[in-house]
C-alpha cells in the first residue's frame, strides 16, 4: 500500500499547489462546519472546482466538517453534505459522530474521517469509530511511534498521523482556554491559541512567587516536524501522513509538501541520515515557528516549549513564481524584493533545485531593472534550464 | 437527584460517606493523577465493600486519554475492572467505554469528557453506542446546556457545583519550566495569572500531565438543572468542609448561587454566558 501525503490548501491557489507539488490529497474547509474560521476557506463553487482539480490528476480532495457542533449548527448540515457528495468530495473530516453518522446517511459515497480532536489514542477508540461505520481515523498527535505500529498492525481502520505543522500544546479538542480567555470558542474554528500567552506562576495562596519574572511561564509549543521518524512511519503502511496548516502560505505549502515528496519518492535509494538532513534543510526554507519531533520517540520536555519567544517564522526568501517562457527567457512574477547579483534558487516537483545568480532583468515595459520590487508585478531575465511553468523561486541567504 | 461526589483524599472519604452524597467518585491510580483520590486495584475491591456498607455508590472515574502502550500494558486489569461490583464507571477516553461495554461491564457507562458533546445529536450517538449517562460539554452557555436538561434529564449528568478542567496536556509542562528556570523544588500545584489581565487559573501537574483549572467555582442552581436525575460535584481546590455543605444544601433544596458565593473562598461564577463567537472570530 502507498502512503497518501495529505497536505491542507486555504484557497483554490494553495490546492493547485499542494497538488502540483506533490500531495496525493489536500483538505480545505467550506465556509460552514469547519475550524480554522479566520483561514480563507472554500466556497461551494470553489469547492467544486477543487473537485475537478484534484479528479482530474487522479487525487482526492477532503472537506474539514470537524467543529463540535451546539445545537443549533446542526442547521442546514443535511444540505450541505449532500452536496459535498454530488460534488464529489472524497471524504469529510468530522469531530461529531452524529455528523459522521448523518453523512453516512445522506451522503452515502463519501468517506467520513474521525478528527484529531476526538484524541482517539488506542485500540478501542478504533473499535468504537468503525462500530459507527466511519472509514479512517487521525490519531491523536500524543501516540508514540510503538503506538501507532500497534495500532497500524491490527489494521482495524485506516490510520493518518501528522508529520509537519502546528501543534496544539493541549489534547486536541479538550482544551477550552481560548473560550474562557477570550470568549472565543477553540473547538467552533475560534481558537485564540491563549496556550501561547505568557503567564506568571504563584503559589495556591498567591503569596510567593514562582514563575521567573525574566522567563514567564508559557505553555506555547513547538510545531511538529516528523522527518526524522518519516521512514519508520513509511515503513509501518500508514494510510496517510498529514501536513497541518491549511492558513499557511503558497510557499510554504510548496515547501512543505515538495520536501515531504521527495523523501517518500527517494526514501528506498539514498542514505537515510543524509536523506533525513537534506529534507530538514528543505523544509527549513519555508516560514515556520521552531520545530521539534512530537510524541514520537519520548514525551516532549522543555525542548518542545517556545519560552520568551513570540510567534517567528516569517522570511521573505520566497520572491517569485515562473509565470511563462518566452524563448530563452522567463517571466516571473514577483513576490518579494530581488536584486541583481541575488542569488535564486528554483525548485519544483520534477527537478532537483537549481541555482543562479541574477542579471539581466527587464519589468514588463521591457525596461532593463536591477531590482525587483513590486508584488505581482511581472520580470524577465534569462532562462535557466531546465525550467518549467509555476515553480517557485526562493532567495539563497548566504 | 442522585449526586454524584467526589473524594480527594482518606480523610475526605470519611467524611464524604458521612454526608447525604449518594455516589462517591474514585480514581485507579495510574489512571487519574492527583485529579481525585486513587488507590490500587487490591485497594480498590476492599474499598467497594466498604462504600457500600455505607450504603453508598462507587463510580470508578478515568478522567484522560488512554495510550495504546498504557491500555495495553494495563489490559488485563481493566478487564478485572469491567467485572468488579462498581456502580458506574466514567471515562474520558471512548475506547477505554467500548472496552468496558464489549467485556460486559456491569457497572453504567458515563462518557465523561468536558468538550464532546455540546449538542444533543451526539448524546444520544454516544447513548445508542452502549453509554448509559454522559456529561454535556461544561463550555456551552446555560441555555444550550438547558436543552439537554429538557431533553435528556435522566441521562444527563451536569457538573452543578465545582472547580473544572479547562485544559489537559499530555506534556510535563511545569516541570519542563522549572527546568528552564532552574527551579528544582517547584510546587506541583500552582496559580497561573495572565499577565495581560488579572485572569487566574489553577494548575495541577501530575502523572498524567498537566491541568489547568478555572479558579471560579462553577454553580449550576437553575431548576432545571435541579430537577435532572443526577447532579455531579467537583472538589478538587475546594476546602471539604464546602462541599459537604453543597451536599447538604443540594438534599435540603436550599443550593443556590448566592448560598455557594456566601459560604465560599473562590469566586463563583454561571459559566460561561457566550461561547458563540467560534464561528465569527476573524473572518
């Protein structure tokens, strides 16, 4: 069995690009039923069109359905499973069995996924989830590698784990510190991520100090980053491995899932150590927090916790996507400023990265430039071979 | 109303088996932390006898998730479980109730989890699915939680007086700080103030993790929710002698918020009166 590598996709531009990347499927969210409320989020025509993109390359596309529902967001969830259904959406991803069973119901061709935010963590819960007729389960992201294998060998439902994104410092969905601390409800899409807030520590009674006033207690986790436990994961026929981040950028996206597809593509021919440290410098160019390797091999201690660290992970190295190719030269449009003599680095899904150094440049007036600044404006320079359409190009920091 | 109490140590479960309290809730050690009083399985059977001699209940309570290695590891001891003479057994993970209900637990299944079911859709999936009772998520506003007294009085199992979970990691959170600090001999239990505002939580860490508990005491003492079959209070951070006094007031009809504010160290509080800005936020 091949492994899926499952990327996230905010909008119908980051879906084409996980897909052209390398993604065997991408989840979104529609604009109802799902978490991660402030990401853009699909429209029903949107979805439609992922749809056929995702079909028409022979992948699949997954609709988040995963809020824990009240009473009233039941409302019009009938409708629009259907329609995800007549559509052709692959799978909905539910944190509600009733909407799970529902979707069962009214939308019979579609799989339903069991969240991450059940925290299903053993055997049993499995069980339990394919008693209800549901068709795969994201574990829980504190199983350990032995716990996954074991889970993986009884082979009772499809598993997916995560590999790369966010982690939440708390079992997912049984914390409610945004909803107390900011009125804001985590598990409604609305999570204020008040876990990554700074707090002092005192003693029950208030009276004696704990906390350093230097280094306030946090309890803002790292992001996970699987790489170097991603060939035991191959190994063991997981069904899927999962990229969190569906508010990340384009290229992050193509980072992520470009770095994530090389491994799986090479992990038979080359030498692991050296595999797993070139995919780590990989995925070091995109825009990330501070990584570490989750529950797999030990229970996270102080390395997995960002203290007196705000947030990070915003770089500009990404300036321009491939756009069109005019004899021997491209066109690129911009993203972020470049100059002449910079040196570029393109890469893509079909070629190893590739480097050069700029010059030559013209704007869109055929005007010569040496510096490239305007956001979505259009540059041309020399062609690089090989080149294709749409691959990115990233700014090499000496 | 049969209430369900809470015991947090020896000396409370004397007097806990002393007061009105028809259910005393216990933990196994291994699967409960510092959440309630534990004890081992050999100390468990002796302990049934004696809770019942006193005419009282015993729900057995796994507040946290199982991992596949620990389930395993402890497999043949929670089949043992699932045979003891134990009135009921609530359990925060769902695995741990399918098991219990495949091995023929004769004890009522709650599914005990502060944040899953928030509707009454999945109550009654969970309550089709071998459950007997559950508890409705302690974060939707007293009008949601209204529907489920409405609709489900006799499977409902409200918090109606307590301290309360708000969130559970599985990492050693304060000890990894007290590492970063330096600070070797810090206290398992601790206050946590957000600096932006003057916002205070309890912090317990144990075997299990780390917990995070609302400092306000959660008073839930709407005729609705009295008039439910069964009432369940929490007491950890809470001095006994008040919860026997919520014991008393909940047989006596006299329970109300002011009652609690009136008679407690903590703060008081509803709960929360909007949890609804989740779907909004940010778009």
């Amino acid at each position: 069995m091949s492994v899926e590598l499952l990327a996230p996709a905010g909008d119908l531009l980051r879906l084409k690009v996980a897909f052209d990347f390398g993604a065997d499927a991408v989840f979104i969210g529609g604009k109802a039923f799902s978490l991660r409320a402030r990401a853009s989020n699909f429209t029903m025509d949107d979805i439609q069109q992922g749809v056929k993109i995702a079909h028409d390359r022979g992948k699949k596309l997954f609709v988040t359905v995963n809020i824990v529902p009240h009473e009233d967001n039941f409302e019009g969830i009938e409708q629009y499973l259907t329609q995800l259904n007549a559509m052709g959406v692959d799978a909905i991803i539910v944190a509600s069995i009733a909407m799970g069973k529902i979707s069962k119901r009214v939308a019979p061709n579609m799989e339903v996924h069991i969240s991450t935010q059940v925290s299903a963590a053993n055997e049993h819960a499995l069980r339990f989830y394919k008693s209800l007729g549901f068709d795969r389960v994201v574990l829980a992201r504190e199983c350990s590698l032995e716990d996954v294998r074991a889970m993986v060998n009884l082979n009772i439902l499809p598993i997916e784990v995560f590999i790369h994104g966010g982690m939440c410092v708390n079992v997912s969905g049984r914390c409610t510190l945004s909803n107390h601390m900011s009125l804001r409800d985590a598990n409604r899409g609305g999570c204020a991520q008040s876990c990554r807030w700074r707090y002092e520590l005192t003693s029950l009674d208030e009276q004696t100090m704990i906390s350093d006033p230097n280094l306030t207690f946090t309890m803002s986790s790292k992001d996970l980053n699987a790489t170097p436990h991603l060939k035991e994961l191959l190994e063991m026929n997981v069904a899927s491995l999962k990229i969190e981040g569906r508010m990340k950028s384009e290229y992050y996206v193509a980072t992520i899932v470009n770095a994530y597809r090389h491994f799986i593509d090479h992990v038979d021919e080359l030498d692991e150590d050296n595999h797993v440290a070139s995919t780590l410098v990989e995925l070091s160019k995109a825009a990330s927090r501070a990584t570490f390797d989750g529950f797999y091999k030990t229970l996270p201690h102080s390395s997995s916790i960002l203290y007196g660290v705000n947030g990070g992970g915003i770089n500009q190295d990404f300036v321009g996507v491939v756009r069109k190719i005019e004899g021997d030269r491209m066109w690129v449009e911009v993203r972020n400023v470049f100059n002449e003599n910079d040196v570029l680095e393109v890469f893509g899904p079909n070629h190893e990265n590739r480097q050069w150094i700029v010059s030559n440049m013209r704007n869109e007036d055929e005007e010569s430039i040496t510096r490239a600044y305007q956001p979505m404006s259009w540059v041309s320079m020399p062609c690089i071979h090989p080149i294709e359409i749409d691959e990115f190009i990233r700014k090499v920091t000496p | 109303m049969k209430l369900f109490v809470e015991v947090n140590s020896t000396e409370n479960l004397r007097l806990i088996l002393e007061s009105q309290a028809d259910i005393c809730v216990i933990g196994l050690r291994g699967f409960c932390g510092e959440r309630i009083m534990s004890v081992t399985f050999e100390e468990l059977v002796p302990l049934i006898t004696i809770i019942h001699d006193h005419g009282k209940e015993v729900c057995l309570f796994f507040p946290y998730i199982l991992l596949q290695s620990h389930f395993k590891t402890n497999e043949e001891t929670l089949k043992q479980v699932a045979h003891l003479n134990l009135d009921y057994i609530a359990c925060g993970d769902v695995g741990l109730g399918y098991f219990l209900k495949q091995h023929q637990s004769k004890a009522k299944l709650i599914f005990m989890n502060e944040t899953m079911i928030a509707n009454t859709f999945d109550a009654h999936t969970f309550l089709e699915s071998g459950f007997d009772l559950f508890t409705p998520a302690i974060d939707i506003t007293l009008d949601k939680k209204r529907i489920f007294a409405h609709k489900m009085p006799k499977q409902a199992l409200f918090q109606l007086c307590g301290t309360h979970l708000i969130s559970t990691s599985h990492r050693p959170l304060l000890r990894s700080y007290y590492d970063v600090i330096n600070k070797e001999d810090g206290p398992n239990q601790v206050k946590l103030k957000e600096l932006s505002r003057d916002a205070k939580y309890f912090g317990l860490e144990d075997d299990q993790g780390f917990h995070v508990f609302h400092d306000r005491l959660l008073v839930l003492d709407d005729p609705t929710f009295l008039a439910c079959d069964y009432g369940y209070l929490s007491s950890l951070f809470v001095n006994v002698k008040e919860t026997l006094l919520w014991i008393e007031m909940l047989k006596n009809h006299t329970f109300s918020y002011d009652t609690v504010k009136h008679h407690s160290t903590l703060h008081v509080y509803h709960g929360l009166e909007e949890t609804d800005k989740g779907l909004e936020a940010g778009t």
